[in-house]
C-alpha cells in the first residue's frame, strides 16, 4: 500500500489474551491502542484490561504477565465495547499479524447480546507483518526484528503488553512505511493559490548574532541513528551526503 494512503485517521493496535484461539474459548485480556492523525501521533490512547471470565494458559502469563488474580475486578468486555468501538469507528486499524487479533476481536463481538457486528463494520485494517514480509522478504519480520532493523529501542519491553506494544509498532509503522511524508504541514483547507506566498523576502536588521549550541557526544549519535533508520526505509538520506 502506498504511504500516502495514510493521510488521516489511524489507530495502531494490539491485545493481549488468555492463549492463542478463540475457537478453543479463549478471551482478551487487554486492549491498547494509541491514535495518529496525518502520520503524526495525537497523544489520544485507548487502554483497558479485560477479565475473561476463566483461566490465562500459564503458557500465555510467561508472554505477558497478566494474571486472573489481576484481572478479577477488571470489567468485561460488554462493559468496555462501546468505548472501544467509539474509538476506532472509521479509523485505519493499524496492527501487527493482523488475523490474530481481529480474530479474537471479532470472536467478542460474536459473544454480545447485539446484533452480529466484525471489525470490518468500523474500521479498515492494515497488516504490518504481511506487509514486512513484502519489504523485507525472508528476513525475520517480528516486532523485535522490525525494531532492530529499524533502530527502535524497545529495551524496556521485557513483556509484551498490548498499549506498550502498540507504541512501538506506531514507531515501527511509520518508519517502515516510509516515515513523515512530508516536512510541511497543509495549508488551511480552500486556500486559493492566489494567497500563498511564493517569494520569501530577507529582512536585514542591526542584532546581534545568533549564539550557536553544539551537540554534545550522546545528541550525536542519537542523530546519526535517526539518519540511518530513514536510510533503511529505502529512501536516499540527503543529511548523508
């Protein structure tokens, strides 16, 4: 998918559950989502923890870390649906292996006392591991392999959690579908062309001179990491040449 189809409203997404198939009744646990409107994050989060009514697999706990005796006073799902649904109603739903957790999102649906709704009744959805396996075919394209490759930290996610997840895969997505699509905001919708400004006039004044702040060591090579992540994307870096 072209990078400028992103233009407007995503939200990037990720759940956590008691195990692996909903067919074999197993639930969601968590749900973390995080919003960015024109490739850009807005700081809007959606969060909330789950209790499934049974038991997590231990082997599921070793993932993420939740437990039942967590979870016990956590809302159901029915009790959360309306908020979550208001959330991504006509967004892009970004999320990595996509039929995983639209798979268990919609076996909730299932579950409801309403009329028989799936993902795709509110949102659009877009894969980033089906689409890594495109851009970097027969390379290791897990959400840790993307955040090497593309020089994310996530050292701090010692678990998976759904909203931390979340955030690294907004990171992740955004680098690997090209980064910021442009350096310029838009300009206020009907603008004419007439109005906008096509010479830029230097102005010369008695100031003083501009004092200068180098970087030190650190700020460095924070920069040169963020250089050779933008080069990874496929695109010519001009800050290297």
């Amino acid at each position: 998918m072209d990078k400028n189809t992103f233009t407007n409203r995503i939200v990037v997404l990720d759940t956590e559950t008691t195990g692996l198939n909903p067919q074999e009744g197993h639930r969601i646990i968590e749900i973390g989502c995080v919003e960015l409107v024109k490739r850009r994050l807005t700081g809007k989060r959606f969060h909330v923890y789950i209790n499934p009514d049974r038991i997590i697999d231990e082997g599921a706990i070793a993932v993420h870390g939740i437990t039942n005796q967590f979870l016990d006073d956590k809302p159901y799902f029915e009790q959360i649906v309306d908020d979550f649904i208001a959330f991504i109603r006509g967004a892009e739903l970004v999320i990595h292996n996509a039929p995983f957790d639209v798979g268990f999102i919609n076996h909730e649906f299932s579950r409801l006392k309403k009329k028989a709704v799936t993902v795709s009744d509110y949102s659009e959805v877009f894969d980033t591991l089906a689409y890594a396996r495109k851009k970097h075919p027969g390379q290791r394209n897990s959400l840790d392999a993307l955040c090497k490759r593309y020089g994310i930290d996530n050292s701090h996610r010692d678990l998976h959690g759904a909203l931390l997840d979340a955030e690294i895969l907004a990171d992740v997505f955004l680098l690997m579908t090209g980064g910021q699509s442009s350096l310029l905001d838009e300009g206020p919708s009907g603008t004419d062309e007439s109005s906008i400004i096509t010479e830029v006039k230097r102005v010369f004044a008695d100031r003083p001179a501009l004092k200068v702040i180098c970087c030190n060591d650190e700020e460095l090579a924070a920069h040169q990491q963020r250089l050779e992540a933008i080069e990874k994307t496929g695109g010519a870096c001009i800050w290297n040449q």
